[in-house]
C-alpha cells in the first residue's frame, strides 16, 4: 500500500511537470505541434527545482566531461595568426533586373516610414529648396497632462493623421488643424511603437488601423478609433511579442516576432493562419551549460516586395552584449537581413553583417526596398545601414552583396570560454558613413588641460578593430548607439541617393567576472556607459552626430554635414559639432531633407543637393521619430513628434525633458 501511495505522488508529480513543459501551437510549419521545454514552465516551484537541477548538471558536466572541461580556456593566438590577414566575398554577378514600378509616396503616408519598402520618400514637393525658409508652424497638438517618448513615424490618409500620443493612447487628427477626432482606449506605452499602417477595407469592411501591442496585434476602425469586434476576441489577437509595423499583403497581416518566427494573420478576421520559426532553439549543452538562445530578436522594421511576395527584416545580437561564451559559432540569424517568400511561405536566405557579435552591434534598422542602376539598368536591391556605420546592399532575389564585401582577420578573446569568429566585415565600398574603429588620436577637448586628463585616464583602455574584452580592463568603442539606429534612413529611389542620420560616439565598455562558489563555469555581467568629459561632450573629435548622402550607384559619399549642434560649445566658437540624435531623415521629390532628433531640440529642413541648411526650427522638446509629409487641400504639411526620447535622457538627463508634442509646420 505504502508503494502504491509512493508511486501516485510520483506519477502526480511527473504529471505536472510535463504538463508545465508542454507548449501545444499548430500553427508552425517547421516545428512540432507539441514542444517541451524549460522556458514553458509557468510554475515558480518548477521554476525553481529546474535552475538547481541545471546547476547541479552544468557543475557535474564541467567536472566530469573532457569536451566540457576543456571548454573553458582561452582561444589560441597561434591558430588565428596562421589564418590570412583578409579574405572577400564576391559580388553578385546575375543580379535582379527591375520589372517593377519604383514606389513613393504621394499625398497619402499609408504606412510608418512610408510605405511597404520603407523608403521615408515623397514625391511632394510645393515645399522645396527655393522655398522653404518661408515655412511656419502651423499648429501643434498636445496630449495635456501626458508625458513620454514617441518613436512611431505617424501616418497620413485622406486628411487624417493616425499615430501613438504620449499616454498610450492612437490618436485620430485633423491633417488641417490637428484637432483631435478620436482617441482610442488607454493601450499603454508598446502600442504601435514603433509604426501603424493604414488598410482602405473594402465593399463589406471597414477601413482599419493596424498595429502590434507588445503580445497583441490590435485593429481599429479608422472613422472612429473603436475596437474592430469581428477581428480576434473584441479587436485583439494574442501574438508574439512584436514591437514594429505589421504589413499587408494580399489578404493578411504579417508580422515578425520575438518568438523568432514570422507570424500569418487573417486581414478581416484576426485568425492565426501560419507561423514559420527563423532561427531554432539549439538543444546542446556548450561547457556544462545550456547554449544560449535569447536575442537575435527582431525589432528593426520589416519591408515588403508586394510585386514578389517577399518579406524583410533585420535581427538584433545574440545576448547577453559581451559575453557570448555560452552561445559559440556565427548565431547565424542573428545580425542579419532574412528574407522570406510568402507565397512558398520558407526562408530564402539570410545574411549577417558582424558573426558572433560580442559588441552590441545588430542591425537597428528596418530594410529599405528600392533599386539602382549598375550598367546602364535599373536592378532591385534591399539595403540597411548598421550600427557599425556600414550599408549592406544586396540584391533582393539572391542576397548576395552587390560590392566587393571585405572582411579582416579580428582579434582572439581574452576571456575563458569565449569563442570569436576570425573574419569580421571592414567595407571599403560602400563608405562607411560613421566611425566603427576607434583610434586613441580620437580623444578631443575644447579645453586643452582637460585634453591631457582625458588622454591619462583613457591611455591603458583597449580600442582598434573588433577588439575584443578583457578582465580588469575596459574597451572604448563607438557603434553601441548607433552608427545608425532604429529610425534608419531615407532612401529617393529616382536619384539612387542613401540619406542616413547617425552617430559617432564613444562607449566605455567592459566584461566584469562574477564570482559564484556554488557554480564553477564562469559568470560575466557587461558594464557600459557613455564616455564623456566632465561637461557632459564626447570625448572624441567631433562630429558628434552627422547627415550623410551616399550614392548607391558607386557606393560613394557624396556629401556629409555635422548634425546639430551644442549652444553653449557654440558660443566658444566651436560650431556645427554634431550631436547624439535619435530621430531621423525624410527626403522628398522637392530636393529637401527633413531631419530632426538632435539634442538642440530642432527640426532641419537641409537641401538634398549638398547638405545646407535651408531652415531650422526649435522645437519644445527634441524630434522623437522621423518626420512624414502630406498633401491636404493643396497645401504641403511637414510633421514631427516631439517627445524628448529615453534613449537620450539615460545620456544627458541635464538637456533632454520628455514631451508630448506633435509640431505640424506650412509655407506661409
């Protein structure tokens, strides 16, 4: 009896462990309906009982185990200097011919950044580089008593502007006047943050409004800003986490998701249709412990081929920052533009720009779909600009680079565990349009004494190309915030001209060992900041912040300005430094950029020809997203959020105060 009793509590017990790791989804076409895993678990009990059991695993393994042993040593410096100093992959050579009508925008701004290519262009141009110094505000909305950042680039369709608001509120505006019309439920902060899109409807449905809310994807009627009852339960779907502008083709809502997997949906009614995983949990433990799968999540922006039924989007680093000895290899997937056909609904390929990255450098952008001319004929490309101040351009079928695409040997780990990847890319062409490798003759003051204490304290860091961490000494690299960042770029497809907003400042970076007597594999926690001077400037030479042109044709420079600038740096007679920015630049058919996110607080109107400045505008707040322009009643209206932004406050708390502005502005 006392066996029998013995045994129910066990099989009870057993029972409810394999309840808790069970996961049931039908909806993937290349995993298994079922999965078991730890991060199923939902009980903290379990929880629990399964981190002591892994401890006790990864201690016996690491001690027991020659290949778990052994793991944990440094790379061999010997191996690596045998390898050649560089190698190149080879450009694309039967690349994409154009078959397709270029898209831009017109009146209308149907989708954040534009369209579905993602390209921030506008045909418009009533506003132009003859007259744009005779722009005006005019009118501003504010959400009273709500504060907070806005990185969504708001949209426009038959007078209305649809956009998140400070409070986590999608708003309905007035494209004349910016009166409200309507204003959703409270849906908090992750509600479309990073864009909507707009869907005309048909014969029978409504037009809607689109957007991810963290696990949920919403729709909204667009006359009204009530839920849509017919889509999912009352107007929700319960997705992956999501965080970027769904698109529409055909008769579906596609997203991309944290759950590492493309994400299917019915237009009308919200139904789950497929999902399709991009990048698979590998199941093997490296040195007694558990390989790590976290990161490699997708939060840049995803674009659309229409014509083709492609979809793209770039991937984040693999985690956690500087530490990678638990996930060795490329983490292929990660740091990468993926393109999927939708209609064979499967992965096509997949490229990656920095492999095992160790330095916080994903790709932040959304992929921008356009075309330029090579010989003489238009062929199709999707290009991203990247952290590392680098354009990867590829062709859109193959995704194959389009230059010459050179990579050089990088340097060995200095920790136990980690496992480099020998090849980093160091491109030539396309120009890099920012600084990605830092040289200890980058150090700069204004004030000469301070410039001798700047180059004492930072003389023993560690900096150079791809350089890698050590313990009890710190890095200094730029590329942490950007080269480029989320708002990525603005692309004018007639000119096959790049215009990326970005920033060239330096990071103190490190890899702190965590000592823990209970586990013998070692922990590292990453420690990062800002470096700068006592004043609160970087302490490189400027420019801070920049505004690029770039030709995709030859992959040349054509031009670049300091973007912003600091007032009080200014008054000392040192103009035009550039600024740390996070907002972005919009280009349009009336030679102009429209730029803003500087911690000056202004929106730029630059000419597109040759980077001068035309008009400038200071703003309450700082610029929070990119700019959108419209064409409503015959009039040109430029509009931008002014939020301050989170991302700069964490830097400079004593310039930036969160807003909760939208600024639209006219000629006069």
């Amino acid at each position: 009896m006392k066996k029998k009793i013995i045994f129910f509590i066990f099989f009870v017990f057993s029972l409810w462990i394999w309840k808790d790791l069970k996961k049931i989804d039908t909806s993937y076409l290349n995993q298994n309906n079922i999965t078991y895993d730890y991060s199923n678990l939902n009980n903290k009990y379990l929880k629990y009982l399964f981190t002591k059991y892994n401890n006790f695993l990864e201690n016996f393994y690491t001690k027991n185990i020659e290949d778990h042993k052994d793991y944990w040593t440094l790379e061999s410096q010997e191996s690596r200097d045998k390898l050649p100093s560089s190698k190149t992959i080879s450009p694309a050579i039967n690349v994409t011919k154009n078959t397709h009508e270029i898209i831009s925008n017109k009146d209308n701004w149907f989708r954040s950044h534009g369209n579905n290519h993602s390209n921030r262009y506008s045909k418009l141009k009533l506003i132009n580089n003859k007259n744009s110094q005779n722009l005006e505000l005019a009118w501003t909305f504010e959400m009273t008593g709500e504060k907070g950042d806005i990185q969504a680039n708001p949209i426009f369709f038959d007078g209305k502007i649809y956009t998140p608001i400070a409070g986590g509120y999608i708003v309905a505006l007035d494209g004349k006047t910016g009166k409200l019309i309507w204003k959703s439920e409270k849906l908090g902060s992750f509600a479309a943050k990073r864009g909507l899109i707009y869907w005309e409807g048909n014969k029978i449905e409504k037009p809607r409004i689109i957007f991810s809310n963290r696990e949920r994807l919403i729709s909204l009627d667009a006359k009204d800003g009530k839920f849509i009852k017919s889509f999912g339960k009352n107007g929700k779907v319960r997705s992956g986490l999501n965080v970027m502008t769904p698109v529409i083709y055909k008769d579906n809502i596609v997203i991309v998701t944290w759950e590492k997997a493309i994400e299917v949906y019915d237009l009308v009614s919200g139904k789950i249709k497929w999902k399709l995983k991009y990048q698979k949990k590998n199941k093997n433990r490296v040195g007694g412990v558990k390989y790590n799968n976290s990161g490699s999540n997708p939060w840049g922006g995803i674009s659309a081929d229409i014509s083709r039924g492609i979809l793209y989007f770039t991937t984040g680093n693999p985690h956690y920052y500087f530490d990678g000895s638990r996930r060795p290899g490329k983490n292929r997937m990660s740091n990468s533009i993926i393109a999927v056909d939708l209609n064979k609904r499967k992965i096509i390929w997949d490229f990656q720009e920095t492999a095992h990255d160790i330095w916080n450098s994903d790709l932040p952008a959304p992929p921008i779909i356009t075309s330029i001319k090579k010989e003489g004929e238009l062929i199709d490309i999707v290009l991203t600009p990247t952290k590392r101040s680098n354009t990867l351009i590829l062709d859109r079928i193959s995704g194959k680079p389009i230059f010459e695409y050179k990579l050089s040997k990088a340097p060995v780990s200095k920790i136990v565990g980690e496992k480099t990847h020998p090849y980093q890319p160091d491109l030539e062409i396309p120009e890099p349009f920012g600084k990605n490798k830092f040289n200890f003759n980058d150090i700069w003051s204004y004030d000469p004494v301070q410039l001798e204490k700047l180059k004492e304290n930072y003389k023993d860091h560690k900096f150079g190309f791809y350089e890698t961490y050590e313990i009890g000494k710190k890095n200094l690299q730029y590329s942490f915030n950007g080269g480029a960042e989320w708002m990525g770029g603005s692309v004018n497809p007639e000119s096959q001209i790049f215009y990326v907003t970005s920033n060239n400042i330096p990071w103190i970076a490190e890899l702190e060992r965590i000592n823990d007597k209970k586990i013998l594999i070692p922990i590292y926690k990453s420690k990062f900041k800002r470096a700068l001077d006592d004043s609160g400037y970087p302490i490189t030479k400027p420019p801070w912040g920049t505004l690029t042109a770039l030709n995709l044709n030859n992959g040349k420079i054509i031009w670049q300005v300091p973007f912003g600038e600091y007032e009080n740096l200014k008054k000392m007679g040192i103009k035009k430094t550039g600024t740390e920015n996070f907002g972005g630049v919009t280009s349009t058919a009336g030679q102009i950029l429209i730029a803003t996110g500087t911690l000056d607080k202004k929106l730029f109107i630059y000419n597109s020809d040759n980077g001068k400045i035309l008009y400038e505008y200071k703003m309450p707040y700082v610029g929070s997203s990119p700019p959108t322009t419209y064409l409503y009643k015959n009039e040109q209206y430029i509009i931008v959020h002014a939020s301050g932004g989170r991302t700069l406050k964490k830097g400079y708390p004593q310039l930036i105060n969160d807003g909760n502005l939208i600024l639209a502005f006219k000629l006069k």
